[in-house]
C-alpha cells in the first residue's frame, strides 16, 4: 500500500505577515517546503501533531487543503481586482484561493446549494477573515443571475470521488455503473448554466476530484460539440506529475496521477466562450454593461466608524464598501457585490459581529482590522500591553510563547488593566485576536 501523501496547506493572510505565519508554526514544532506552483502553498515535512490544532489553523492563519485541489483557482488565474463566481463552493477551499488571488478589491461570490454545507463554506470563510466573499444558496444549475454577466466561473460539480480513493476507499464501491449517471447528468447541467452566465471570452474551470472519464473527457467534449465552449490548454504546473487525456480532442486538460504526484486524482479543464473579450475592470468586475438599476440591488444602511465604540478595531482598514446591520448582526457588504448582484441572489456578506444598541461588538476572530501594534509599552507577566488612541482603552497584548497563546485559548486569563474595555492578541506582531477584559483580565470568548 502506497504511503499517505504529505499534508499540505495554503498561508491566508496578507503577504507581509507570510514569515510571521510560517515563524509561528515552526514554533509549534511543525516545518514545510514551498510548493513550486504557488507562493501560498506549503508542503508539510514535520508534524509533531495534527496541523488542524495548530494555533495558525485555530486562528485562520492557514487552510489545509490537498495540493490537487488548490490547482483549479489557479488555472482559472483571476486578476487582481476581479470578480469570479464559484458555483459549487463547499466547503470553501477553492472559494478562500480564489478569493486570495483576486486580492481584497476583488469579489468571490461562492454559491452552495445544500444548506448543511452552506453553514460549513460560510465558517470556513469567516475564519480565514475572507471578506471579499459572499455567499448564497441556489441550485446551480438555475442561478438567478443575468446571462453573459460573468467572465471568470469556477465549476467543480458533484462527482464520484474515484480520485479520493485512498482517503475514502468507499467511494469505489458507492460511485459504480448506474450510480454515477445522475452525477453526469448534474454535471451538464451546471455546464450548461456556466456557458449562460459566461460573457464572451470568459472562462470557466471545470475541475473533479474523479478519475472516471464519464465525468471529466466525456464532459469536456460535450461543453465544445453541444455548449459551443472552446477548450483553452493549461500549462501543466510544476510539482505534478500528469496523465494523457483519455478521450482524443481533449489535449491541454490536465489529468493528475495521484501516485507519482503524492496528491488526489484530479482533473481541470478550461473552457472558453467565443467571441472577443471584454474588460473585466473597464464597465465593472463581472462584466460589459452598466450597473444594475437601484430597485435590483440590496439596500443597505451604512454605518459610519463612530459604531466601532471602544473596540480597538480599524474599519478603514476594510476594502471599498458597506457595514451595515441585518437583524442583530453586522456585515461588511463589498461595493462591487453591492453594484451588481441582483437582490434575488440573496446574498450574504462577512459577518463582523452582533449589532446592538451600542453599535457593533465585533468577532473576536476578526483579525484583519488589527491595526499594526504601534504602542507597546511596559512588560507585564504574560507580554507587553499598551494603551490605543481611540475613545476607550485598548490592552495590546503581546505574547510570545505558543504555549502561553494555547492555554488562553483553553480557558487561562491573563493580567490587562483594569480601565481596558478589549484587549488585541499579538504574536511578534502577527494579529491573532480581540480578547475580553473583564476585572482587570483578559479571556478567549468565542462570541
């Protein structure tokens, strides 16, 4: 029997904290190598214990993923800015890549028909404090969203699974003869709707984790012979080693061998809509045409920085758009979602915190409005603390032992001054999280 493959993970942070991140899981005991096909991407050659207890994994710092499945986003290759609908999104792995690709100006809009997973894609993008993301729930095959109004398209649709076979030895047994011809059927379907939604000269990436040919050469030959869709051939990416197609016509589709590549049978077509493309970030980040009129768009009351009381919290640093509360809880809502998804998307945006008569009371996992530690002052028994500049008092809690980070995590509080109102958790300067203070002492809460 073949060895297991070594983990491998993605670094989800903004990239001048990618040292701090990997300084702090080495200090966990855990090493890795760069993966050759993207600066994200780490292979683990050290793991004293499950990555998925690491401090980095806890606080959103990294995403562990199989190194074949990180390939899609990265053959689709949306530019800084754009916008890309990911169809079938849970639980979120190529939704969060993609999200990081197109950069915190962009937008990722990531669908889940299901609403079991739905729950799953939305946690999983709110811990790796993904906020150019939105979500929705739809049938992916009948997205209720113009035609021609998207030029980038993620697809990777419901298969069997043959490509996860050591993870899962099931899937054999369970994805066989008759079973897997509902599975076809979906595939085209949701093919069918991607070449709709599909501006001329946009693309999409249809990718499986199977290595049954039904689902992956048969489909492509279908997209071009009954969509009109054009295969676009990928240059293979380092690292990988790729098998032959195994229907002709599909020459530029990458086929990965899951043994001699140490990762997840794979496979990842691109596919094209004749005629001329236009520019993604000329007429907005979907495609050609005017914004969608006022009584189409998700209205929304915009709350200004004076609803952050005392949080210690920076909304300046948010991209271009909307906070604005729904019920009791707050979401940042990016401009671009705002200008052109229809209000029958019913989409939802980043999750910031609960909305209440005081304002907003921020996640304490919502690291990315952690403002630089600028202010670290006197040493106390667990680190530095410092004061902020805003309306009420800040604790800067600078701790340097993982060890001491992991007990708080388990329930240890730690000293703050007593006239602090929250306290911002710092690793060398690596943002992790808003503590609580009360009596003088600082605590992990998760709500």
């Amino acid at each position: 029997m073949t060895a297991p493959a070594p983990r491998s993970f993605r670094i989800v942070c903004p990239p001048a904290q990618v040292p701090l991140v990997e300084d702090l899981l080495r200090a966990q005991g855990y090493d890795f190598e760069p993966e050759p096909f993207s600066p994200w991407c780490r292979r683990l050659t050290e793991e004293p214990r499950p990555l998925g207890g690491s401090l980095a994994a806890f606080f959103g710092l990294i995403y562990i993923q199989d190194r074949s499945s990180m390939l899609p986003p990265l053959a689709l290759a949306p530019e800084p800015g754009a916008a890309v609908l990911d169809m079938c999104a849970s639980p979120g792995s190529k939704t969060g890549f993609l999200a990081q690709l197109v950069g915190p100006h962009g937008l990722v809009v990531g669908n889940e028909p299901n609403h079991t997973r739905l729950a799953t894609l939305r946690q999983n993008l709110f811990t790796l404090n993904l906020v150019n993301a939105v979500t929705c729930s739809h049938p992916g095959e009948a997205l209720p969203l113009p035609d021609g109004s998207w030029t980038r398209i993620q697809l990777d649709p419901p298969c069997s699974g043959w490509g996860t076979v050591e993870r899962n030895p099931s899937v054999l047994k369970l994805w066989q003869g008759d079973k897997v011809k509902p599975l076809i059927g979906i595939q085209r379907l949701l093919l069918a709707e991607a070449a709709r939604l599909l501006a001329p000269g946009g693309r999409v990436v249809f990718s499986t984790c199977t290595t049954n040919v039904h689902e992956n050469e048969a489909q492509v030959l279908y997209a071009r012979d009954e969509l009109g869709l054009e295969l676009v051939p990928l240059d293979p990416p380092p690292g990988f080693v790729f098998a032959k197609p195994e229907l002709p016509g599909c020459d530029g589709t990458l086929r990965v061998d899951p043994e001699r590549s140490g990762a997840q049978g794979f496979f990842i077509a691109c596919l094209r809509k004749p005629g001329p493309r236009g520019t993604d970030n000329d007429a907005g980040p979907l495609a050609d045409g005017p914004p969608l009129p006022d009584a189409d768009r998700v209205r929304a009351d915009a709350q200004p920085a004076s609803a952050w009381p005392d949080t210690g919290l920076d909304p300046a640093l948010l991209p271009d758009g909307v906070v604005a509360p729904f019920g009791d809880t707050t979401y940042f809502l990016p401009r671009h979602a705002l200008e052109r998804l229809p209000v029958a998307l019913r989409w939802r945006g980043y999750p910031l915190g609960k909305w209440g008569k005081d304002g907003i009371r921020p996640s304490p996992r919502l690291r990315t409005l952690m403002p630089p530690p600028t202010h670290p002052t006197a040493s106390t028994g667990q680190g530095r603390q410092g004061g902020s500049d805003g309306g009420g008092d800040i604790a800067l809690l600078h701790m340097d032992d993982p060890a001491d980070i992991a007990g708080v995590l388990t329930g240890r509080s730690i000293d703050a001054p007593r006239h602090a109102t929250a306290a911002l958790l710092y690793w060398h300067g690596l943002p992790l999280a808003r503590l609580r203070v009360k009596g003088g002492r600082a605590l992990w809460a998760e709500r």
